[in-house]
C-alpha cells in the first residue's frame, strides 16, 4: 500500500500546523494569533478550539480515555485529526515548554505528528531547545527541525 501526502489546494498562505501537549493550548492558540499576524495560516489542535470556546484549559476535564477506556475512540479520532491537518499543511510548528520539571518538553503524539510531518518533507521548526537527556533526543535531531528559539519571525516558507 502506498502512502501518499495530500496536498491541500494551495493559497498564497502558509500553512503551520501547531503540534504540542494538551497542557500548552493556551499558548499555542497565542501562538496561532501571532502566526496569523505575520501572514501564515494557522491549524492548531481540535481540543485546543474547544478549551477555547469553553474558557476551560484544565486538560484532565477533556481526557475523558483516563476514567472511562470506552473513550480512547475519542483520542484515537483526535490524533487521526491532526494527523490529517499535519499532512494538508506546508510545515510543522513544536511548541514545546516547561512540562513537569522538563524545559522544552516534546511528548508521544508532538513526536508522532513530528515525524509524520518529517516522512512527507515538510519544514519542522520547534519553538524552544530541548533537553540533552530527553528521551527522544536523537529522534529529534534526526528530523532536521530548526529551533527558532521563542521567535516565531524565523520561520520562513
């Protein structure tokens, strides 16, 4: 079976799609904000959205998979989202911030969608470094991504 990546219809505008942990989609939707100033066009996480609307950012109210397993249906159509939105997009953009003592914290599905968006060729720029001893160090490095150190007017397209 091959894997193809679906190009979206292109517009004039970029398309970065956020990728991070549920616990920084405050941030990221700041982050959509500003991209969107510099003329990009932003596609962040559907719970991100929802935390939005709600004014609720407390991310164990909408991992529901943790107390009822039925739920993990839910969590497997989020990330099969992003997914999508990682394929239909130009580039990747890691917000990556402090996570439980750990600077620049990446975590399983920030990987994931990394190298899916690393497998079809698109830009991966991570917003801050990230620690030497992470688990995932090496993955990451081999992705090629630029670290644009907090500055999102790096990122170039």
């Amino acid at each position: 079976m091959t894997v193809r990546n679906p190009d979206s219809k292109k517009s004039k505008f970029k398309k970065i799609v956020v990728c991070t942990s549920a616990r920084f989609y405050k941030q990221a939707l700041k982050i959509e904000k500003e991209l969107e100033n510099l003329g990009f066009k932003v596609s962040v996480p559907l719970t991100a959205r929802k935390m939005e609307k709600a004014g609720n950012y407390d991310v164990s109210f909408y991992k529901t998979w943790f107390k009822n397993p039925n739920d993990y249906n839910r969590k497997s159509f989020l990330m099969r989202n992003h997914i999508n939105k990682v394929l239909s997009g130009d580039a990747v953009l890691v917000v990556n911030l402090r996570k439980n003592n750990i600077e620049g914290y990446i975590g399983g599905n920030g990987l994931i969608e990394m190298a899916i968006g690393f497998y079809f060729r698109k830009p991966i720029f991570i917003l801050n470094s990230i620690p030497t001893d992470s688990p995932f160090y090496e993955e990451v490095l081999g992705m090629k991504p630029t670290f644009i150190e907090g500055d999102l007017t790096k990122i170039k397209l």
